[in-house]
C-alpha cells in the first residue's frame, strides 16, 4: 500500500514558497535578508512564515553558507555492501568536486524513509541523491520536486522532467546469467530476489526467464522475500535444499547470492558441482569468499560520477542514463 507524506509533516520551504505564490529561491533570500527582494514579495512570504509556522533548519544553512555545497542521500539499508560501496564511491566523487554528503540509512524501513523525505523535504539541501525502496516512493518523490534542488534517483528509472535518474541495465545481466547457465549445460534453475515492487528486481528476474525460455533452461521456481534481503535467502535456501534438481540459481544480488552458499554448503551440497550459483552487483565480498562468486558487476564507480554529474545539470532538465553491466565468471559455476 502506498504510503504518502501527508499534513502531519513538518513545514518546509516548498510549502511557504507554494503559498506565498514564489519560488523558493525567493523565500531563501527573504529568510536571509538580502535586499534584491521587492517590499511587498517580503511581506508575503513573511506572512506565510508566520502563519504556516514554519521554522528554518540550522544545519542545513549552516552547510549552504558554508565552502562546500550539501548533498543528502537516502539508500535502503547500509549493511548491504553494494550500497556501502556505491555510498563510498559517490562520497569520494562528491568530494572532489567540491559536495559535502550527508547519509540517511533507511534500514528498508518505509516509515523511517517517509520521516527521512520529510526532513529532507525540509532543509532543501542543494542536491539530493535517493536510492528508493519501492515504486511509491519514487512515485512520492516525483509529485514533490517540481520546484525543489536538483534529484536524481539512483538504481531506477523515472520519466519525471524535473528528476534525473542513473541506472544499469538489469535486464541485459540477467540475461547474461542465463545464457551462462545453460552453455554449462544446466537444465532447471531457479531465480529469487529482495522484496518486489521496484523496476530493478522485476527487471532482474523477468530478464532472467525470458532468456531462459530461449535457451532451453527450465526455471523450476521463481520467489522473492518479504522485506529483507535474508527474507530471500531463506526461500531460496529452503526450495534449493528440497528440489535437488535444481542445478542453477540466480540471485538477486551478490549479498543474497552469498547466504545462500553459506547455507548451501553448511548443508553439504557442493557449488558448482551440485548447484551453480550466479549474482549481480559485483560487490569486493563476493571475490573474499571460496569459491569466489559469479556475478554480473555493476560499474559502482561510474553510477558514482554519473550521479554527481547529474547533480549539476539544470533543475527542470530530465536526464536518464542506463550504464552497462560486465559478466564476470568466478568459481561458483
């Protein structure tokens, strides 16, 4: 069910721009006293500060006023490693050029992201980097930025004109996958992922079965968790360990890709010679483990640079741009 920011959220600069008819710009300049203002603009908005009782954030004008610009980033849940990798990455490609990032972790809370837009919503920083949770939340960003700092959306793809999105071709990996599955001669493969809802994993796995289909691979099962990603993992585990003919598994990503060899192995099947395992990410985990994993890597780095490209770009401009992916084989098929 979509969840929405409703009247219960804190006033911010939108809300007093909207009502007093301006742009936001103008009420930072009234807020700030500088003169450019016309008497009766300043007026208004002034009025509209105190009857909306709206209340300026501190921090996040000490950041503006500040050498560096301020960049707040939302991602699902930090204990991922692809998204403390992705996070790392574009913190470096923010700071040299000259960004200050700011990191709020939903822990694929949706209540906590709602709070977390909100507060966001509120301090305007002068960028804003999302990793969204599930459809409705783009959606909810896209109804609420039209006259905000400049957004792009990290992972997805949005139509919206005023909202840049950087994403990789999810579709093309899985295929990737299942071709590789079967040239090894693999018959019937199951495919699970994290929570559906979001244009990735249904990329991911429909991309997987359509070729799949082509190829001659069976796909014996495809499921998907709850909430979490280890929501995933036990359903996977679970039919892996009671359909033994299942000789392929494609994960949704490499952390999910990971507990199932974990599990896998603690039983005391072997991989690959009993079930060849693939993922998709790339993350530095999956090339410490034995065997090391087979993946479709994402090119963290330059999703990172994109973004803060992005970030630069005019506010009402839309910018959608899909990165390659790599096929890499390790030692799990």
């Amino acid at each position: 069910m979509a969840v929405h920011l409703g009247n219960a959220k804190r006033v911010g600069i939108i809300d007093v721009a909207r009502e007093a008819g301006v742009s936001t710009a103008t009420v930072s300049f009234v807020l700030a006293g500088k003169e450019q203002v016309a008497d009766a603009t300043r007026e208004r908005v002034l009025e509209v500060v105190r009857r909306l009782g709206y209340q300026r954030n501190r921090h996040a004008r000490a950041l503006r006023r500040g050498a560096s610009r301020s960049l707040s980033a939302l991602v699902p849940d930090v204990t991922n490693p692809f998204y403390a990798e992705l996070i790392a990455a574009i913190e470096n490609a923010a700071s040299s050029q000259g960004w200050m990032l700011s990191l709020m972790n939903c822990q694929l809370d949706r209540a906590r992201e709602v709070s977390y837009l909100n507060t966001v919503f509120d301090e305007v920083p002068d960028g804003i980097i999302y990793v969204p949770m599930t459809s409705d939340a783009v959606l909810e960003v896209e109804s609420r930025f039209d006259s905000g700092p400049p957004i792009v959306i990290v992972d997805e793809i949005t139509s919206h004109a005023g909202v840049g999105s950087v994403s990789v071709d999810n579709e093309a990996g899985a295929r990737m996958a299942a071709r590789h599955f079967r040239s090894l001669g693999r018959r019937r493969a199951l495919v699970t992922g994290p929570p559906q809802g979001l244009p990735t994993s249904q990329s991911r796995s429909t991309g997987f079965i359509d070729e799949a289909a082509k190829v001659g691979l069976e796909v014996a099962h495809a499921a998907f968790g709850e909430v979490r990603t280890s929501d995933a993992g036990a359903v996977a585990a679970d039919l892996l360990l009671r359909d033994r003919s299942i000789d392929a598994y494609f994960a949704g990503n490499d952390f999910l890709a990971i507990q199932v060899l974990f599990e896998l192995q603690r039983a005391g099947l072997r991989v690959p010679e009993d079930i060849a395992i693939c993922g998709f990410d790339g993350i530095a985990w999956g090339q410490m483990i034995t065997p090391r994993l087979t993946t479709v890597r994402q090119p963290i780095h330059l999703i990172a640079s994109t973004v803060i490209d992005l970030i630069s770009k005019p506010v009402d401009e839309h910018h959608e741009i899909v990165l390659p992916v790599e096929f890499v084989r390790g030692q799990t098929t």
